[in-house]
C-alpha cells in the first residue's frame, strides 16, 4: 500500500477560463437590460454573477480531501512474471468531483498488460492517464496490471491531479511526491541449467566446517558444570534427581558462502559494457545464492558494482535470517555496471574480513592473470575458494581451485522458457509442483 496525502496540501497552478470579460458581460447585459426593458437580460446577468463565484470557491475545494493511492498484489517479483497495482481514488468531502484527471509516472520498463502508456518528457517514464467523476464521500478503484521486463528498482509516481467546478470555468492541479517502491530480481535457474552440479559444487561441505550446538536439537541431559548458561538448565530433571541438570545439544555444522561479483565486462572500463553479458553474470550470481540459501548456507554478497547514485561497493554480510536470500537479490536487483573497483583488488581487500571458513565463489565475465594470481594466493593461505566464469574462453586451469566456464551457449542462456519458481522449487525454497496446483 502507498502513503497517501489530501490533494490539497500540494495545490499549485490555478489555471481558469474566466477572464474580466465575463464580469464586463454581466455589466454589458444589465446596462442593455435597462435600455430595453428586458427582465431576461438581468435574470443572465443574474446568473453570470451568481455561477461565477460558485464556480470560484467549488474550483478551490475540489482537490480537498482528495486521496490517491496504489495497492499492489506484491512488492517484489521476477521477469516474465506480472503485478497487479490498484489505483484508488477516494473522495472524503461531502462536494461531489465533476471531473477529475489523474496523470501517474509508471516505468517504461513496467509496461501496461493492456493497454499502453503515454510519452512524457522523461527517459524512460510514461503516463498513465486516469479520468473519473466521484460523488460524495465515494472510493473508487482501477486495476491495471503490470508487465515485469528487466530487474531493477522502480519508483512509480509521482502523480498529478487536476480538478475544478462543474462549468469548467476553472482549474486546479496538485502533486502527490509520494512514491512506491517496486522491485524486480534479476533472473535465476536451476544449477543443472548453468551446467554446473547441484551437489556440492564448489567442494565438500565436511572441509572446514565448524561446529556448533542447535538449541533446538536435544539429545540428553548432563550434570550442570560451572561454565553452563542457566538457560540450559532441564528443570523437570533437575527435580527428579535432585540436582543440576543441563541439556545436551547436537552439534551441527554452519556454512558459510560469499559470492564476490565482477560488473565489469571488459579488462578495461573506458571499453564499455557488454550489457547481455553483465546481466547474464547477475543472474548467474543470483541463482547461485538461491542454490545455497536451499542449501543452508550463511549466504553473503560482495560486488564491485555500485547502487545508483553511489560510488560504493555493495555488500551484503552472511547471514541465515529469512530475508537473506531477500537482500541478496534485491541487491543484484539494482547493481549496475559501474565498477568501483577490479575484481582482484576488490577480492584482496575483503577477504581478510570474511570468515575463515567461509566458500568464496568469484562470477565474473572476464578472468585476468590478475584475479587468477590473488585466488592461487588464498588457495594457498588456506581459503575455500571457487570461480565462475563467463568469458568466451575458458579460464586457465587453476590448481586446487574448482572452475566452471559458463559460455553463451549455456542452455539457460538461451532464452527460452524461463520460469523462476521451478529455480526455487530446484532449490528447495519454492511450493512442490502438486501444492502449487492445489
């Protein structure tokens, strides 16, 4: 749901058909009125003087109390996939709206299901028009459904609304600033339709694992020792035996990825960028996260690409809560192709400050000897770490490191049905196929 505001607090730019001439008219019919004994004269007279300040003051009320809102079916979607936005209207004054014209800012990225939308003066912005007459104290709602064509961030609105009095003598318009907030993730697959396995595929999950106790998993009792948290205590056997008695947990393994994104789709970045290609490593990234959260990962991000209007790197720390994999991929959502730094100078600097144990997995679309000799380096200091590759080559063998080469000809690639709930589904996040027909 939208923030709202009455239409009032944003009133601007009076515009009006009345002129003095109409006041001149009503003075020119009385005086002929006079001259020629007419009452009809003076009862149009009489009338021009009487609609004229109706027309005034319900033209200065019209946008009184007038709220606009946008609902949306869902706050964050994939590509291919559509959001139905609801437009309502509401009219909370007891002065019915003639007339009443809504122009909202909508994406042209986030096109009309049916229908189209207007050109405005901005890139990449178009118009929606919306034009309705309310009674007193009436809502009224409009359903339009949106086409999701590219991830991203999208702001909609803001919205201009135009009134005035019933005669149409004169015009008001007011602004709602507000915005919302629609976010489309970038596209994800199945691991089988990069051609990489879905099991274990960047080494044994048992090699630097650390072990920890699940408070959720209990196994036994023991006599209480000194160093035990009383949360631990188990009352009921502490009173059966007469004392202490601290539950025993089993010990289970956390995981942990961090997935290091190059943007950068050329050595260089005075040579551009190859935008398929970049919005193939985004996915390619993205799907990879959606693998280990289904995994039980501690799932993390780092890039070099920045947010808009940022010149920073993105991060977004491991983590198991469940927005993880949320955050991730609203990250990847608005990334672009700005490189705040080289993928090697960007894997140097972090890795020092991620966990020891931690799988470091590098999706990039070109691999320079560069990257090649910092991965070699923390192989050998004992780092996990994995590369995915983009380029049109294969990247160079890489001792002790697991590799995959994910060419354009990858079937996920191709463009050809794409669905992002069988890649949840794949992942083990998503409904089954049977409770999804249900």
């Amino acid at each position: 749901m939208s923030d709202h505001a009455p239409a009032n607090d944003k009133e601007k730019d009076r515009r009006s058909q009345f002129s003095h001439a109409w006041i001149e008219m009503a003075a020119l019919l009385i005086v002929v009125g006079l001259l020629v004994h007419q009452r009809a004269l003076f009862a149009l007279a009489a009338c021009l003087l009487v609609v004229i300040p109706v027309s005034w003051w319900w033209n200065r009320m019209s946008l009184r109390r007038v709220e606009y809102e946008r609902y949306f079916d869902k706050q964050c979607t994939f590509p291919g996939e559509t959001v139905e936005m609801t437009a309502r209207v509401t009219n909370r004054k007891l002065l019915p709206l003639s007339w009443l014209e809504i122009s909202d800012q909508i994406p042209t990225a986030l096109p009309l299901a049916h229908g189209m939308l207007l050109p405005t003066h901005a890139p990449q912005v178009g118009k929606l028009p919306l034009v309705l007459s309310l009674r007193w104290y009436e809502r009224a709602n409009r359903r339009y459904e949106l086409n999701c064509t590219a991830r991203g961030i999208y702001k909609l609105g803001p919205a201009a609304l135009k009134s005035g009095d019933i005669f149409t003598l004169f015009e008001t318009q007011a602004n709602h600033k507000r915005r919302d907030r629609l976010v489309v993730y970038p596209r994800i697959w199945p691991m089988e339709e990069l051609g990489l396995p879905s099991k274990e595929p960047f080494g044994e999950r048992k090699a630097h694992r650390r072990l920890i106790k699940d408070p959720l998993c209990t196994i036994g009792i023991r006599d209480h020792h000194p160093q035990d948290s009383l949360r631990h205590i188990h009352w009921k056997a502490t009173a059966h035996r007469g004392k202490l008695q601290v539950r025993v947990f089993e010990p289970t393994t956390t995981l942990t990825l961090v997935i290091l994104l190059n943007v950068a789709t050329f050595a260089h970045s005075w040579q551009g960028v190859l935008p398929e290609l970049f919005e193939h490593t985004i996915s390619t990234a993205g799907s990879i996260a959606t693998w280990a959260v289904g995994q039980k990962y501690k799932v993390g991000l780092i890039a070099n690409g920045s947010l808009p209007l940022s010149d920073q790197p993105i991060r977004v720390l491991p983590g198991r809560s469940p927005g993880q994999l949320a955050a991730v991929l609203e990250s990847l959502a608005a990334v672009t192709s700005f490189a705040t730094a080289s993928i090697h100078e960007l894997l140097r600097r972090e890795s020092p400050r991620l966990p020891w144990g931690a799988t470091l997995v590098v999706v990039t679309a070109i691999v320079t000897d560069e990257l090649s000799t910092i991965m070699l380096q923390l192989r050998d200091a004992g780092r996990r770490v994995a590369l995915v590759s983009l380029a049109s080559e294969a990247p160079p063998p890489l001792d002790g490191i697991a590799a995959y080469h994910l060419p354009a000809s990858t079937r996920a690639f191709q463009g050809q049905s794409y669905s992002a709930m069988a890649a949840l589904r794949a992942a083990g996040l998503g409904p089954r196929r049977e409770e999804a027909g249900d």
